[in-house]
C-alpha cells in the first residue's frame, strides 16, 4: 500500500538531506519519480540541503495542482514510481490533500518532509494539514542542538541579530540572494526553554565571558 509519510524537524534536522538520499536511494533502485520544492534558500526549482548536496525540483507555487500535474505526466506515459516534496510546509492545505489523493488514487508513495512550527511556534497550515492526513509522521532521529547544548525544538528568527516573535509568517532568511532587503534576516534553532525566554546565541555570549575564570 502507497503511503504519505511526513518527515519533521527543525532546521539542521537534516531534512532536505534526507529528501535528497530518498529520492537516490528510489533512482539507485531503477525507479523513477518527482522531486518538488517550495522556496528553497538556493533558489527556485532547487532543493538543497546545508552539507552542499543539491538537485533541480519543480516549484511548487500556490496555483500548482500537484495532482493534476501527476495525472499529466501519467496520461503521457510517464513512469512516476515516487513523489518528494521538501518545504512541505509552504505547501497551501489544499495541495497537501492533492499529495494525500496521490496515494490514495494513484498508488504512489509520498515523502514529505518540513518543519512543523513557525518562529512564533504556530503550525504552518501545510504541517498541520500534513499532521491530519499523513499515515505517518516521523520525527528526524537527527538532533539539532540548541547553543545550550539541549536538543532544539523551536526555530527563531532575527532581525539583524535580534530575536522577533511577530511578523510575517514566511521570510526566508540565510541567504545573500536578496540585495534589496534593508534589514538581515536569519534563524536560529534553540530549546524550549531559551526561545521562551528569547536567549539566543548571540545574547548569552556576554554571560559566558563574565564567567570565564579570570587570565592575568
């Protein structure tokens, strides 16, 4: 039986890697399938995780009917064995249900994978569709740690170094791609109990040189 599996974590969980071993492990097998993407911080149409592996995927923008593109693509003789969709949290709710229509019609296997919660730590709409129609949801067993040395669990955003907590839900941040942006956007993965209380790497730094024992 197909299945939609929802792989989940923060950033520098590994996710868009592992996407990317999926679909070679499927390939190396004689399989063949689509590798879809949303925004990715290198660029439309790419997929690309942090240790430099990359591959060209279709962008999935908000007018994209996955499922129809699929049936397409079968109707002209197309073998699609496999379907990867990395930043599924981007996805819009009703393109998560096309992914669940995929399996469900096409016997097609599904990997997804995303980030389940925002800076503000609210669902995404496409992770919380996923997380009500997903046969699976698989947390990544590749711990990101927080500064502190904790397991991470929450993503935080900083504008030119300072943490926010309100804002527009997607700002993509860690790259250079855009010169017009007047202010730096980037994220930082902490632990609970350091993004409630908004210490970021940057804020603890002072604490830890007053602590350091004193170099005549």
């Amino acid at each position: 039986m197909a299945e939609l599996i929802y792989y989940c974590g923060t950033m520098d969980s590994g996710k868009s890697t592992l996407a990317l071993q999926t679909a070679h492990n499927h390939k190396s097998r004689g399989h063949k399938g689509l590798i879809f993407t949303n925004r990715d911080r290198a660029g439309a149409g790419i997929i690309s995780s942090r240790l430099g592996l990359q591959s060209d995927a279709i962008e999935v923008d908000s007018k994209i009917d996955i499922h129809k593109l699929i049936v397409d693509r079968l109707s002209q003789g197309e073998k699609v064995d496999f379907v990867i969709c990395d930043e599924a949290q981007f996805y819009e709710p009703n393109q998560i249900e096309q992914l669940a229509r995929i399996v469900d019609g096409l016997g097609i296997n599904v990997y997804a994978f995303g980030i389940l919660a925002d800076f503000r730590t609210k669902l995404f709409p496409g992770s919380a569709r996923l997380v009500e129609l997903a046969d699976r949801v698989q947390t990544l067993q590749v711990e990101a740690l927080c500064w502190c040395g904790e397991r991470a669990t929450h993503n935080a955003r900083l504008i030119d170094g300072q943490m926010v907590t309100e804002g527009e839900q997607v700002v993509v941040g860690d790259t250079s791609a855009d010169k017009s942006r007047q202010t730096e956007v980037s994220y930082e993965v902490l632990c609970r109990r350091h993004h409630m209380r908004k210490v970021t790497s940057r804020v603890s730094r002072p604490a830890k040189e007053e602590s350091l024992p004193f170099n005549p």
